[in-house]
C-alpha cells in the first residue's frame, strides 16, 4: 500500500529549522518515474547547445531516470555488536564533517548575482561570482567590469594576525567595538578541534577498521561495475556526435607559473633572445648593468652551445626526496641570474620575457581550445608592495584569456626572510599579504590594477617542502605578533592563518559584489597526516594528496564530502613516490573527487601539450577508458575557480548538479550510466550512515541543537538533493521523524498528560 506524507499548517508553527528542513526534504519528493534523457539525437553545432536552466523540481524529477545498467547491490546487514561500533563511528565521522562545515567558507548570492533561481544549496549558481573576461574563439563574450566602485566606509585592523573588519571607524576605536566580520574560530580553538580531530577520530581503532573496509568495498564495487558496464558506458558515448576525449574541457587546475612552458619552449625562447635582443640591459650584477650578451659571454656560453641538456632544468634521479635539488632545477644552466632575468615577473626587465613566454602558452591554449589552466604564481610576504607588482606585471603585458586564470601561492619561508631581517615576527609577513587585499575591496581605485587582477585571480595556494620536521601539533601555539622565533611556523599554523584572513576578506568582498577567493593548498605531498587533517578543515580542495594512500580515516572523509583533489603522478614520480605506487587510479575507482594536473611541465614534461601528455600516460599505465578519462576532465572543470559563465559552457548550464541532472553527455562525453554510479554509491555511503546513525533513537542525536557534533542538518541536505524521488531514502527520512517527535514527547511529558 503507497503511503502519503503530508503536514498540516498547525504542524509547522513552532517546528525547529531541522524539522522545517526534513519536511522540506520529504514534501520535495514524487512517485511518479519520469524518464530523463530519452532523446538521444544530439545536434553537432556547438553553437545550438543552448538548453535552456531547468527548474529545481524539474531537474529533481530529471535525474530519476530509469537508466538501465548492472547495478552491484550489497546487503547492508550487520549483527548487534558491529552496530553498536558502527553507530560510534560515524557519529564521529558526522561529528569531523560538522566540523569542517564550521571553517568552509561558502559563498552567498550577492548583490551582483541577483535572486537566485533555486534555493538549494547544491544548485550552486546563487554563488556565481562576476568576473571580467575577454574574447576568446568559441567561449562567448562576457561583458567586463570597471573599477568605477566607490569607496567603503568600513574600515579594517589586524587582530592577533588575522583581519577583523569594522562598520566605521568610530566602532572599530570604540571600547568593545563589534566588527562586523571576523574568523569563526581563534587559533587555539582551531587547535582544540584540529587535536579532536586527529584523536577521537583519525587515530580511533574503530574509525580506521571501519574506512578501510567501506574503501575496499567502493574500490571493489567499481571494478565490478566496470566489467558489468564498460559496453554500456562506450555504447552510450558513441551515440554523441562530434564529441570525444581531445574536445571535452580539461582545466590544468595545478601547475605553477614560472615552469608552465617545457625546456624546448624555454631553450627556443633564449636562443631567439640572444639573436634579437643581444645589447638588452637584462640584470645588475658586480656593481654594473649587464646586457644579455654580456651575461652569456660571463657564461662562456654561446647560442649554439645551448641545448636542453646544458639547460639541465628537467628532472632527473638526484631530485628523488631532495627538494633542495628541485628547487635547484629553476635554474637555467644552473645559474640564479639566467632564472632571475627568464623566469622572475620582477627584475630589471620588470619580468618582459617571462610574460612574453605566458603570452605564447595563452596563444597555444587558445588555439586548442578545449585546454585551460590555473598558473600559480608567488607572493612572498617580505614586502608590502609584492601585490601591486604582480597585478601590474599582468596587467600591463594583457596576460588576460578566458582560458587563464591565476592563484596565488605563499611559500612558508618565514625563516628565511626573519634570518634575513627583512621581517620581525610572522604577523608582519601576514599584513604584507592581505593589507593591499583589503584596502583594494575597501576603495578599488586605491589599487586600480590589483582591483582588476582580483577579477582573474581565483585562489591562494600555500607551498613548500612538507617532508620538513616541524614542531608537533600542541594545544596552544603564540598569536602570529608573537611568533618572533627565527623557526619557521609548522604547517598547520600556516594554513589557519592563511584561511582566517581569507575567510574574513571574503566576507568583505562578498558585501561589496566582488570576486572571493578560494583556499587551495598544496597538501599530503609528504609529511605527517595533520596536514591532510588541516587542509580537511580549512580548504576547498588540495593539489597532490598522494600521503592520503596511508590515512583510510581521512581518506574516507574526503570521499564522503568530496573534497577536490588536484593530483600531479608524473611529479610524485620524481620527487616522492614511483608512478607504479601512485594511489591515483585506487582514488579514481573507489570514488574521491580526483583529477590531473601537470605540476611543472618545466621539470617533468616533453611535449607542448603537457596536460595531454599527463592523461595519455596515465591512461597507457593504468588502462583508463574513454569513460575514466573523460570523467577526469569534467572533474577537473568542476574543481577549477573558473567562473560561472565559463562552466556553464564547458559542462552545460546545470554543470552544479548532482548526478545525471548535473551531466550534459554533449558537452563532457561522460555516461550517464557513470555519473548514475558515482550518484549513486555516494547516496548510497551516506543514507548508510544516517540509518546505523538513527537506529538507536538516542535523544541527544535526535534532538541535537544546530552546530553540535551530532547535527544532522548536512547529512539530511545532502539525502534531500541528492536521492529526489528514491523511496528507501524517503521512508528513512519519515522514519527519523516519527523517532523525533516521540522522543520530543518523551522528554517533555506530553504522552503521559491526559489531554493527549
């Protein structure tokens, strides 16, 4: 017999957000089966692909589909004990997401964006930041901006290292002054929750047996899937015309500025350099202008001796775990000043050949169309005027292209620059990073320059060598005015001051209707597991992760909330760990959020298309399909910071979308059979968790308050958008109700008073 649930307007008055948020939830359920996709006959003219945004119930009934294809089923069964365990563990599993859910920036419809169209968070366009793009063959015209905003009357200051913003300046001077943004959590609460973390969760028995378990089934499950599927899967690309690996979006989404070109590109550039531009005064050095002839005969060096191998900026078997010797490798010939004058955006040429360079690689990326990339480029810290530099370094040489866009790295040198003197404590580095950040938003024609790099800059990355000893983590470390020691600050310490000062600016920019920036952190290279455990908290994805192969907990984590990972095998290969042990192709089938980045093409690539060469590799050792790799790309465009606009072209204008609803076969050649898998066995991870978490009707989970350990807000948002119209999700929503209001009624009486 079908069952109706339905909720009378008196049920409503007085309900908690949760119990609004569950009936929601079930109310947006329907029994009908409405197919999804049945046309199969798709035009070829990339210019027609113009499918109009579906309503969120109408795309909520889209992805019930009836696809057919072998699903793999696994019997949930456990007996008495096991629950009980089980029950432990994912409340702290719950417990560590609710805790990241606290830091995560997350972006909200600003003024800029206008009402959005869907209140459901997974839709995901309300944050679609404004940008300003130029023309690029085949991505359409988006109109720039200008730097016309005025002035803000907020005004900001720096408090125990992190930027605390104030309505004016007469309450920000005032004696217990409000601000109006600040960190939702000081660094020693940040350390209180990163210890719990590692503790009560990463470091407890059960949690370890348990993840290590579920990844092996997921890893299994896929494999499965793959034999039962892989016709199916082929069978439903070829029936999309025009589309194929080589033309699907793939985005570079890590690889760093100065080593974006490889050593043919950079031995071609010099020797061209030294044919047309001899007598250029390049360098200062031993008390006099060099001209770059002058700098080549000091050398002893001619065009025609250059070659890739006298270059020696590739790598080779002496970087394997020496750092120091690939940072050695940006050197030219093995000389700083050729890097200085080559590969440097601030030098005496104010960093001309190095954006003549970039000019050529945006020429190459543009005339392949379907390549884009993230260049990752420095800022230091030592001093205050590095910003305005960079943006005028990009600015002034038109480094703009729809298929670029830039994160800033801060590499942890601290040490270095306090040994040098050229800074006293570690605030002082902070305020030389994010001062002309916040006096840019406050009043954009301060920085009119910095203002429009803001709009192509998407993130801040933050790098260096993790295998470093570092102090271990303790409960409480000195505020960053007081960190003055000559050792550079550990990891974790890094990364909360980077994301607090970024979260408040995000917050500030957000209010004026400006672009935010993304935190994305080089992390689990190498290392300890707190820095895997850090980055959890703290960021919206990370570059690299391979370390996570040792952490199931953490790895389970990052899986459940499908937390980017930007992986780059070809470097770990030289630097880390040899390709066959890379964990990349364990994390693609059991299911993390993963895709392929170069790194430096500089150092660990041949060819002009580095990208291409990293997916073509991996495919030959690791026999990916058409499908896996293809599933890759679209990851990878989901993972960059590339506007709303853009991605709506790339992947198709509902591209935000869980499962087949989000997936535009003509646009990224993924089967709807895969995007149906990767749905659902996630849907099918967490409703596991919520039904071993539920069953015990235990009053303190049932009745939590919102932003404890135990709310189960994120796991029902995530079943709502998710799992529309599957009815076991449906009858466990209604079933945590039923056990909800009994234990409500419990509590207060109510079932015993007569009136009742």
């Amino acid at each position: 017999m079908e069952r109706h649930f339905s909720f009378s307007p008196e049920d409503v008055d007085g309900a908690s957000p949760l119990d609004q948020e569950l009936r929601a939830a079930l109310s947006s359920f329907h029994d009908d089966d409405a197919e999804f996709g049945s046309d199969s006959k798709y035009q070829d003219n990339e210019e027609d692909f113009r499918t109009p945004l579906k309503s969120s119930s109408q795309l909520r009934d889209s992805s019930r589909h009836t696809h057919t294809f072998r699903r793999v089923v696994v019997d949930p069964a456990m007996d008495d004990e096991e629950n009980k365990e089980n029950e432990d563990t994912f409340i702290r599993f719950l417990g560590a997401i609710n805790m990241r859910n606290k830091y995560v920036f997350v972006p909200g419809a600003h003024p800029a964006a206008g009402p959005s169209s869907s209140s459901s968070p997974e839709d995901g366009i309300a944050g679609a930041r404004p940008i300003d793009s130029f023309h690029t063959k085949g991505i359409p015209v988006i109109a720039p901006t200008t730097s016309t905003e005025a002035s803000s009357e907020n005004v900001f200051k720096f408090v125990d290292g992190t930027v605390h913003v104030f309505a004016n300046e007469a309450e920000m001077n005032r004696e217990g002054g409000v601000p109006l943004w600040k960190p939702v959590a000081g660094v020693s609460d940040y350390y209180r929750d990163l210890n719990r973390l590692m503790e009560e969760v990463v470091a407890y028995g059960p949690c370890k047996t348990l993840s290590f378990k579920r990844l092996r089934l997921l890893e299994a499950k896929f494999e499965l899937h793959k034999i039962l599927n892989n016709d199916k899967e082929k069978a439903e690309q070829k029936t999309v015309p025009h589309r194929d690996f080589y033309n699907v979006y793939k985005v570079d989404t890590h690889i760093h500025l100065s080593s974006a070109m490889n050593q043919k590109h950079l031995l071609n550039f010099i020797k061209r350099k030294l044919h047309t531009e001899p007598d250029s005064v390049v360098i200062f050095r031993d008390g006099k202008n060099l001209t770059l002839r002058e700098v080549f005969e000091s050398l002893k060096l001619t065009s025609h001796d250059l070659s890739v191998d006298t270059l020696d900026v590739h790598a080779d078997p002496k970087i394997f775990h020496r750092f120091d010797r690939f940072n050695l490798k940006y050197n030219p010939v093995g000389e700083s000043r050729l890097r200085e004058i080559f590969l440097k955006t601030d030098n005496m040429i104010k960093g001309r050949f190095l954006a003549e360079m970039m000019q050529e690689l945006i020429q190459n990326l543009e005339a392949s169309k379907y390549q884009c990339a993230e260049w990752r480029v420095s800022i230091y810290g030592r001093n205050i005027g590095e910003w305005d530099a960079l943006a005028a370094w990009v600015i002034d040489h038109n480094l703009i292209s729809n298929n670029v866009r830039f994160l800033v790295q801060v590499p942890r040198l601290y040490a270095i620059y306090k040994d040098a003197k050229q800074l006293s404590n570690f605030q002082q580095m902070l305020h030389n990073i994010f001062t002309p950040l916040f006096e840019a938003t406050k009043d954009p024609n301060s920085h009119p320059k910095l203002h429009k790099f803001l709009q192509y800059c998407v993130g801040i990355d933050c790098v260096d060598d993790e295998s470093k000893p570092e102090p271990k983590i303790l409960r409480k470390y000195p505020a960053a005015q007081d960190w003055n020691f000559d050792k550079n600050p550990p990891y974790s310490y890094y990364l909360y001051y980077l994301y607090s000062n970024i979260y408040v600016l995000n917050k500030f920019r957000e209010s004026r209707g400006l672009s935010i920036l993304e935190f994305r952190p080089h992390s689990g290279e190498a290392g300890d597991a707190d820095h895997l455990a850090s980055a959890f908290l703290l960021s919206q994805g990370i570059a690299h992760g391979i370390m996570l192969r040792k952490v199931p907990v953490l790895q389970y984590l990052y899986y459940l909330t499908q937390m980017g990972l930007y992986m780059s095998p070809l470097s770990n290969n030289s630097l880390f760990l040899d390709y066959s042990r890379n964990p990349f192709p364990v994390f693609f089938g059991r299911g993390l959020n993963v895709s392929l980045s170069t790194d430096d093409p500089l150092q660990f690539h041949y060819t002009k298309e580095p990208i291409i060469e990293e997916y073509s590799i991996a495919a030959q050792v690791w026999k990916l399909t058409t499908t896996d790799i293809c599933e890759i790309a679209q990851n990878s465009v989901l993972h960059s910071s590339f506007p709303h606009e853009l991605k709506s072209h790339f992947l198709g204008p509902n591209y935000a979308l869980s499962g087949v609803a989000g997936n535009d076969i003509r646009k990224s050649n993924v089967p709807n059979v895969r995007r149906m898998y990767r749905h659902e066995t996630l849907l099918e991870e967490l409703r596991n968790m919520f039904a071993v978490i539920i069953q015990s009707a235990q009053p303190e989970i049932l009745n939590c308050a919102a932003g404890s350990p135990t709310d189960l807000t994120w796991l029902i948002q995530k079943l709502k958008f998710a799992s529309a119209g599957d009815m076991v999700t449906r009858n466990l929503l209604a079933d945590y109700q039923r056990k909800r209001r009994l234990s409500r009624s419990l509590s207060s009486g109510a079932l015993f008073n007569p009136a009742n």
